[in-house]
C-alpha cells in the first residue's frame, strides 16, 4: 500500500532529517512510530500521503511511485488515506456535522445523511452536530477530525500524535476507535512519544513500533 525503499529526505539549506528508511505499510497492519520531537515523525508521515517527495530513494502510494504521480493522482491517492493531523484544523463558522464532511464535497461525492449520523455517533459526538468548533474541548476536537479522516472509507489511516493534547482517559477512548478501525481491515500508522500509549494499544492488536533514531528509522524492541 505504502512502501520506501531507501528514501532519504532533507529540507533545503540543511542536512537530512531522514536518511535511506525502507519501510512498508501492508493492509491491515498497525504501526506505532517514536522517537523525540523533531526527529521527523510529522515529515514521514507526510511523505507517507505525498504532501513531500523525498529527496533521494523512492516512494510508492498503491503502486505508484510518487515522483511519476500527477497532481491528480495525488489527489486520488489521499482519498485512500486518512489524516489525522498534530494540529487540528477546522472553519469555525461550520459547525461539526459541515466540518466533517468537507472531504466528500471537495471529492464531489455524496453519501446519506444517516451514515454521517451513524459516523458521529461512533465516535461520540451525537450531542455535538449543530456546535461550532471553539465550542468543542479538546477531546471533542480530536474526535471529529478521526470522523473527518474515515468519511471516505479510506484504507489507511495516518494520526499524527492524536493523544497529545487530550488526558488519559480520551487517549484510549481514541486509541480504542483505532484499533476498532484496524479490526476492519483498515492499515494504521500513529506517530506518538506517548509510551503508555503503546503498551495498552500492544495489548490489544499486533502492533509493529517504529523509532526514528538519527534520522533512521528503526524497528523498536519488545522492552518498551
């Protein structure tokens, strides 16, 4: 689905954040990705729904290699792939229901309003449909951007340190739509410093860890 092979990548004017990481992200798998901040976590991830091309090596999204890729197929790649982004963005003068299904007006399709419904209520926001974003907390903020991310049906989901902003008890609340998604079928790659996190998510599915380490990226032991 995704892979790397030997991808190296460097912002201009300095060095390389991340250096020859060969990686593959199969169907159904669940991958943690650690290591401390600024160490490319958000980068990868980038590089994993081709918002970056790397510098050296090569990428593929579903078979394509992202350098052949048009803007087009770019496009209709990231439909296959869900974000959930670090830093959560949303147009205030939307409220929740219009916010979370922005993707499937931008993609042109439409879907019935009882599946939006049935989506929300998953992930706990019946009570909030008609409420803007500066109204929800922080937890409700995070849970409407996993609602935003799944509207397509993607088959992967990419979460950008999901729990960071959010206490404990809304981290497995979080976790736990995770791994419910993984039980579908779905791939998932959660890039996360949180330790505990990992542990309890280690208990309930077959969770690959993956540590950047001076810009390589390395499979974690079984000590956590």
């Amino acid at each position: 689905m995704i892979e790397f092979e030997e991808v190296s990548y460097g912002y201009s004017g300095g060095g390389a954040l991340l250096s020859d990481v060969s990686l593959k992200l199969a169907p159904g798998s669940f991958h943690f990705l650690t290591g401390p901040s600024g160490a490319g976590k958000t980068t990868l991830l980038k590089l994993c729904y081709g918002a970056l091309v790397p510098t050296q090596g090569r990428a593929t999204l579903f078979g394509a290699d992202v350098r052949a890729m048009t803007r087009d197929d770019v496009a209709e790649a990231r439909r296959r792939i869900g974000v959930v982004h670090q830093d959560v963005q949303f147009l205030d003068h939307m409220n929740v229901v219009e916010n979370v299904a922005l993707p499937l007006m931008v993609s042109g399709r439409t879907t019935d309003v009882q599946d939006i419904a049935d989506l929300l209520e998953w992930v706990g926001l019946t009570g909030q449909t008609d409420a803007l974003p500066p109204e929800l907390s922080g937890g409700e903020r995070q849970r409407a951007a996993l609602a935003r991310a799944v509207i397509l049906s993607p088959e992967v989901i990419l979460a950008d340190e999901p729990t960071g902003n959010v206490d404990w008890e809304m981290s497995l609340r979080l976790l736990q739509l995770l791994v419910e998604l993984n039980r579908m079928g779905k791939t998932v790659l959660i890039a996360t410093h949180d330790m505990n996190l990992i542990r309890q998510a280690k208990a309930q599915v077959q969770a690959r860890v993956l540590r950047i380490s001076g810009g390589r990226v390395l499979l974690a032991g079984a000590d956590l």
